[in-house]
C-alpha cells in the first residue's frame, strides 16, 4: 500500500512537462507500514519545490501524518509554503496552512497534482 502511494507522487511527478528534474528519496519503515518521502523538483524556470512528505497505512487507508511543499523562486525566495506544523492556531483549518511572502493563511492538504497545477499556473504567467 505504501509503495503504491510512492508510486502515485512519482508517476505524478514524472508526467509533469515542466519539471525539470526531481530528486526524491523514499525511506519505509517496517513491513511497509509507513514511507517517508523527502526531496524537491526542478522546474524549468528554474524555481525549486522541496518536498518532505510523512505518510502510514491506518485501517487500509494511507494517512499523511506530517507534509510540507515549499516552493521557492530561482533566486531561493519563498513564494509559497503548504504545512501542517502544529503553529498559527488561530487559523480555522489548523494545523493545515498555507504560507505566503508575508502571512500565513488557512488551507487544506493540496495534492501533489494541485500543487503542481499552481506552479504551472505561476510559471506560465511569467
């Protein structure tokens, strides 16, 4: 199940026509129960996903219990960051927020193919 979900974000990735390059490393931990996914893509403008997603089969279902998508121009300046780091309880979907360049707002878990959609979307409008 776990190595399913891996496959799934690769395989989204991999279709991807404006990435660049990715570099993602998988850790499972025993018998498959849990996967650790860390890495960032390259995209052809040269800006820079990092990824750290922390995910374990519950019940037959996978749980993302940790997850983060920073998003980075070329120079390195954040542009946008999606977490669930237990911060900004003020936020009506805590822990789920969103980081933008100068506040923090409410959001739910994107998908990789949401977050993946926005860049393009910010890519193309250059």
């Amino acid at each position: 199940m776990m190595q399913k979900f891996a496959e799934n974000i690769e395989n989204i990735i991999a279709s991807n026509p404006i990435i660049l390059s990715s570099n993602i490393l998988k850790q499972f931990g025993p018998q498959s129960e849990t996967v650790y996914l860390k890495g960032n893509l390259l995209f052809i403008d040269f800006s820079v996903l990092e990824i750290a997603i922390f995910a374990a089969k519950f019940r037959n279902e996978v749980i993302i219990d940790k997850y983060r998508f920073h998003y980075m121009n070329k120079d390195g300046q954040m542009v946008f960051r999606y977490d669930n780091a237990p911060h900004h309880h003020e936020i009506p979907t805590f822990p789920h927020h969103k980081h933008t360049s100068n506040k923090a707002i409410q959001s739910s878990m994107p998908s990789m193919k949401d977050i993946l959609n926005e860049i393009t979307a910010i890519i193309i409008k250059k």
